[in-house]
C-alpha cells in the first residue's frame, strides 16, 4: 500500500530566495547587524505551497517604518548604544511624525524634526546621552542646535528622553515602563507624565492637560485616560507594548 506523503514544513532564512544580512559599522560604535525576517512555508505532499508565514523577529511595525528611513538603522543602534528599545523609539517618531523629518518650527515655535523636539529639549537630553555615552559623538556630525535637522542625532535626544521617562516611571511605581506609558511623559513632561501614566483609565485628561494643549493634540475636553491611550496604542501598533529600557 502506496500512502501519501504528508505536509512538511521547510524554513527558509529571509524567505526565497536567502538575502544578505549587511552589517553596519559605525566609526567608533563597533558593528551591527540589524534583525533579520524569515519566512515559513508549509509544502503539501505534491509540492504546493499549502501556506506562508513571515516573520520578522522582535520587530514591530513601528521599528520597519523607522527602518525604512534612510537613518533608521542609524538612529535604532544609537538608542540601543543608551540602552533603548529601538521598538520604542521607532513608536515614539511614528505617532510624532510618521518617522518624516517635518519641520513645524516657527512664530516662537521650536518643536521639530521626526521626533518633534523643542530645542531647548534636544539640547538638554543630547548632552546628557553625550555624558552618558561618549562614543555616540563619533555618529554625530552636530552637536550644535542645528543638529535636530537630521532625523539620526535628534533620535539620540529622543531615546534619551524615553530613558529618562522610564527612570521616572519606576520611582512612581511602574516597574517596567513601555512606550505606551511613557507616552504622556514625552508629550506633556514630567509631571503630567507620571499622573497620566498611574491614572485610573476613567479619569478625565482633562484633570492633567490644560485645556490648550488638549485642542492642540486633538484630545477632546470629555475624553478619558484610557481612551486616550487606547488611540495612542493604535498608532504605535504592537510597538505600544515594547519597553523603553533594553534586557
């Protein structure tokens, strides 16, 4: 008796064909090899493929469209080198941006660049990533106020200010704070950040935010904590629950 052959599963790194993991080096930073995706096809007996699934590791969406930027691979190793989850960088840009380095600066208005920093911010959390991190200064062409213009050395300020939103978070008693919870810390400072973030999902934003700021980020006077960060969550993607601070 003659019985037929059954499914088989075959993994094939980065799919079909196999594609070359680059390597990225940095003066100064070493190298690093960003994560690569592979894909999984399950082959019936006849040699059809029954089913195919990709897989991209511990990416997120957020993190692939910061990858798709021509300094997205730049930027994720800086945050990596302060000890940030580039996921949650990568979701921080694209609820600020979209990962697009747009410049919104103007009439008294400093806030810029992918990840909307004022200038007075930029400048404080750069040197301290500096302080932090000397060697991240070989990646940087500016250091200068004039460096926000470029979408790789704003991200430093930015990973810096996601690491200093996580330190706080866990003196307020969130243990292991993620993007999602430090979201109010980078959009409406530190204060406001811990509140919002250890507030029941029924309060009102509008007992945090002045009411200014609410119409500015489009946060209606009756909406909710959780509300607000359920659409939040809905930007970010799977990004939403990545922690700030790396393993």
């Amino acid at each position: 008796m003659i019985y037929p052959a059954a499914a088989q599963t075959v993994n094939v790194p980065s799919g079909l064909p196999p594609t070359v993991n680059a390597t990225w080096q940095e003066i100064g930073m070493g190298d690093w090899t960003p994560p690569t995706s592979s894909t999984t096809q399950q082959i019936s007996g006849s040699g059809s493929v029954v089913s195919t699934t990709t897989s991209s590791g511990s990416d997120t969406d957020a993190l692939q469209s910061m990858y798709s930027q021509s300094w997205g691979y730049a930027a994720a190793q800086n945050a990596s080198a302060l000890g940030v989850n580039p996921n949650a960088l990568a979701a921080t840009c694209v609820v600020e941006s979209g990962c697009q380095n747009v410049n919104t600066a103007g009439g008294g208005n400093t806030i810029t660049g992918a990840f909307q920093m004022s200038n007075g911010t930029y400048s404080e959390e750069l040197q301290k990533a500096l302080a932090s991190d000397p060697s991240l200064a070989a990646s940087i062409t500016d250091t200068g106020i004039s460096g926000q213009q470029d979408p790789a050395t704003q991200a430093v300020a930015a990973a810096q200010y996601l690491k200093d939103a996580a330190t706080s978070l866990q003196k307020a008693g969130i243990s292991d704070p993620t993007a999602l919870d430090t979201r109010a810390y980078y959009n409406f400072g530190p204060q406001r950040g811990a509140q919002i973030a250890t507030a029941n999902d029924s309060a009102l934003m509008s007992s945090y935010v002045p009411s200014n700021q609410l119409a500015s980020n489009g946060i209606s006077s009756g909406e909710t904590v959780g509300q607000w960060k359920s659409s939040v969550a809905a930007k970010m993607g799977s990004a939403a629950s990545s922690p700030i601070l790396s393993s």
